[in-house]
C-alpha cells in the first residue's frame, strides 16, 4: 500500500510537469512593454514551442503578465482581473517599472512597487526587457513551478488582509466584489 | 463474455480511440500551423498537456447550473454521436447503436451539441459569449442547409436512410460515393468548412474579437470538458464523411489515413483565409454550397 505524502508527490510531478508546459498567457498590455509581447509570440522568437500561448479571458489563463507601468486607475482592474484567475495562477512583472517605478520613479500616479498589491512570482527586468529575456523569464518560472516553488497564489490568500490594506491606500474608490475562491 | 459487457468495453474503446485521435489531430494542426508560419511549434501531444493542466487546476468558478450543464450536454452529444458512427467497415469490435434511419436521427443530435452549449454561455453573463452565441447559431443556418442537402440526395439516391446500407451500397456497387455522387460531396465538403469552425469561418471563437466568445467565461474542469468534447467531436465528424464518401476503412491505419486527408481541407483552407464576418459567411453558404446541394438532389432524382 502506498503511502499517501509519496503518492501525492507523484501527483504534483505529474500536474507540475502538465502546469509548466501548458502556460496560457493573460497579457495586460497597459504599458509600452505590451509591443515586445507580438514579437515574442509570432515566427522569430515563437514562444508557443514552450507551449506558451495566448489566452483570451482570466478565467482560462495562468499567467498574468503585467508589462510596464501600472497607474492608480488600471492597478483596479488589474487586481479585478488577478482575482477572477483560477487557481493555480502566476504573475510576471515585466520591465524595470513594475520593480522600482523604472523611469516614472517619481511619478505621481503610477505604482512604484508592484509586489505590494499583487504577488509576483518571476521579474524580468530591463526597459524593454527583449524577446530573450521575455522568454528567459516564462522559463524560469517552468524551473519555479517544477520545484513547486511559485506559490504566488498561496501568498495572495495567506496575507490578504495586508494586501487589501496596501490597495486600498493607493485606490480611494474601492468598489470591488469580494475575492472568491 | 457476455454481449452486453463486450458492449458497453467496445464503447469505452471507441470513446478512448476519439478522444486520442481527435486531440493528436489538434496537436498536429497547431503544429501544421507553425511550420507554414515558419515556427517550429508546439509538440504533437501539447494538447494532451493542455488538457491534463486544465483537469489540474484547482478551483473552477461557475455562474449557476446552466453553465455546468451546457459542457455536459456538448460532451453527451459527442459521445451519443460517436455511438452511431461505424468505426470499421467490419465493426465488430467498436460500438454501432445503428439503425435503420440514423443518419436522419444523427442530422438532429449533431445539433443538440452547440445549442446546450448556447444555454451555458447565456447563463455566465458574458456580453462576449452571447454575441458568439448568435454568431454560431447563424453560422449553422448558413451551413446545415447544404449539409442536409447534401444527406438528401444521398438517401434519395441510394433509397436508405442508414449510415451501414450506404457503407454497403459502395460496396456492392465497387466506387465510393465521393465518385458516383459529386455533387452531394463537394456541398458537404463545403459545409464542413463551416462545421470545423476553423478560419475563414471562426466568427464564433473569433480570437481577438469576441474573447474566445461562448468559453469565455470557462477556465479549468469546464474547458477541459468543452475540449475533450471538440476533439471526439471532430473524429466523428471525419469518421462520418469517411463512412459516406469515402467508402469506410477496413482497418485503422486505412481510417486515420482518410481522416487526415479529410481534415486537412479545412485546416489549409483556414491557413489562407482572413475570418468573415457574420453575414458574409451566412452568404457564402448560401451561395456555391447550396448550388451544388440542388444539383445534388437533381442528379439524385434524375439518375
């Protein structure tokens, strides 16, 4: 008879293997970063040999890749988005911006940080970051996944409270539906 | 073993044979699709993975039980389909539920599919997928009418309404069908362009457009089932034109051969072809295909 904890750790290799070559990525393109995406998809870089591919809705995609700057307004729709993602789900913040601000440091509407409001598994720095490093980024979050190590999602339920607090200093208006699981 | 066991193993078998051959058939036109875009593409089994990820993911929100029921009602309808289709010209190991008069009865369930998947996408909200809800609905106006046409002047020529006595009327008579009736083949073929949902004719999907329009709202368990489906789906669609045009296979090798070629009209038509609007694809459907379904009938009546 199998021992339960080692037959669950088959079942994780299994799924995490499924997980980390079937990526489906929401792209939200509010920031310049969204025109290194098409490239990155189409015939010179091909992502989709990763199985990385486009998804249309939250509902079906894993991957939340969030390019560029976030100002105050769409940080609002980009929670609302995050949240209606179905669990497991990652998030990559892609260029210099969603690190430390990048060049609109001193900005007066734009999120500096983005790791306070949403969790972040994988950066990619850069401002652009290139296609190469694009790619470079999903394939350190396969390597995250395959040691079952992005737990961004887990992150997010576990300090909600103190992700909550952090949105709502940035985002007067807060007209949300609760987060669901 | 007793008949009912070898049975109900016999459709577990067909069950598993479309379901594998339908989904490799999607994997290899996601890669056909690459290497004529230049890319190398995802693996052949990439949709097996997709698959197992979606049936892993840990939570799956719905919007109430339509939105439950309508994956359901497309999956019953492809296996209840998939049921009715000779598999081999022999059939002795696959399942046959066949009858006389079941291709008019396969006509009716072929089209109960999209419709229970029309009352789950109303139910999650989704401006998007009702607007591709009533795409797809038009579309199958457009395409149904040459299809039945097509069906029409088969069973008039061959004065049967069973999918086994036209098998056996090719081969009594020594030609497929595709050669003694061509009309009523080219307007199946031409509707079957709008039955795939492949470009020029995915206004229903439409990505870009309508945000993968009726499955927008569908992530995880639900996908999975709406995908499975598509893909049994698909292998009972090739394996019926197939059957009626084709002369049947005597063997699986013979088969996933004649499907392929037979997939592979529309998968390369859409490789070349833009997406239409609504009423253009209705007025394509209208327009040749339904030309060559009269002529069909006509040749049927009159020889």
């Amino acid at each position: 008879m199998m021992n339960d904890k080692n037959s669950q750790k088959i079942v994780d290799i299994i799924q995490n293997y499924a997980r980390l070559h079937s990526l489906f990525v929401l792209a939200y393109g509010t920031g310049c970063g969204a025109i290194e995406i098409p490239p990155t998809m189409t015939s010179r870089y091909d992502a989709e040999r990763f199985g990385i591919r486009g998804a249309a809705t939250p509902r079906q995609a894993d991957v939340l890749l969030i390019t560029g700057y976030l100002t105050t307004k769409t940080l609002k729709r980009v929670i609302r988005v995050y949240e209606q993602m179905q669990d497991p789900k990652y998030v990559i913040g892609f260029g210099s911006c969603t690190i430390n601000g990048g060049m609109y440091w001193d900005s007066y509407n734009t999120i500096k940080v983005l790791d306070k409001y949403l969790p972040v598994d994988v950066y990619i720095n850069g401002c652009m970051p290139r296609p190469e490093a694009v790619i470079a980024g999903f394939v350190k979050l396969q390597s995250l996944i395959r040691e079952g190590k992005a737990e961004g999602a887990k992150l997010y339920k576990d300090n909600l409270e103190q992700y909550r607090e952090n949105q709502k200093k940035v985002i007067p208006n807060w007209v949300m539906p609760e987060y669901n699981w | 073993m007793e008949p009912i066991l070898y049975k109900v193993f016999g459709a577990v078998v067909t069950i598993i044979l479309a379901f594998v051959v339908g989904m490799t058939y999607m994997g290899l036109s996601r890669k056909i699709t690459a290497r004529v875009q230049n890319r190398v593409g995802p693996p052949v089994y990439q949709n097996f993975l997709d698959a197992l990820k979606l049936i892993s993911k840990k939570t799956a929100i719905h919007h109430g039980i339509m939105q439950m029921m309508g994956p359901a009602f497309f999956m019953v309808t492809s296996i209840g389909s998939l049921m009715f289709i000779p598999v081999l010209n022999d059939g002795r190991f696959f399942s046959n539920l066949n009858f006389e008069g079941d291709l008019v009865f396969l006509l009716y369930l072929m089209v109960f599919g999209p419709l229970g998947m029309a009352l789950g996408a109303g139910q999650t909200g989704n401006p998007n997928s009702a607007i591709g809800v009533t795409r797809g609905l038009s579309q199958m106006v457009g395409f149904e009418i040459p299809w039945v046409m097509a069906l029409v002047a088969l069973m008039i020529q061959y004065d049967t309404t069973s999918i086994v006595g036209l098998m056996e009327a090719q081969s009594a008579s020594g030609t497929w069908l595709v050669f003694s009736s061509p009309f009523a083949f080219i307007a199946a073929v031409l509707a079957m362009l709008g039955m795939f949902r492949y470009s020029p004719f995915d206004i229903v999907g439409a990505p870009t457009e309508l945000a993968s329009g009726p499955v927008a709202e569908n992530g995880g368990k639900y996908l999975f089932t709406m995908m499975s489906s598509n893909s049994i789906f698909a292998f009972v669609k090739l394996t019926l034109y197939v059957d009626l045009f084709l002369g049947g296979a005597d063997n699986l090798i013979e088969l996933l051969i004649k499907t392929f070629a037979i997939y592979l009209i529309p998968m390369l038509y859409g490789l070349v072809s833009p997406r239409y609007r609504t009423e253009q694809a209705v007025r394509y459907f209208w327009g040749w295909p339904l030309f060559f379904g009269f002529l069909a009938i006509m040749y049927a009546v009159v020889f």
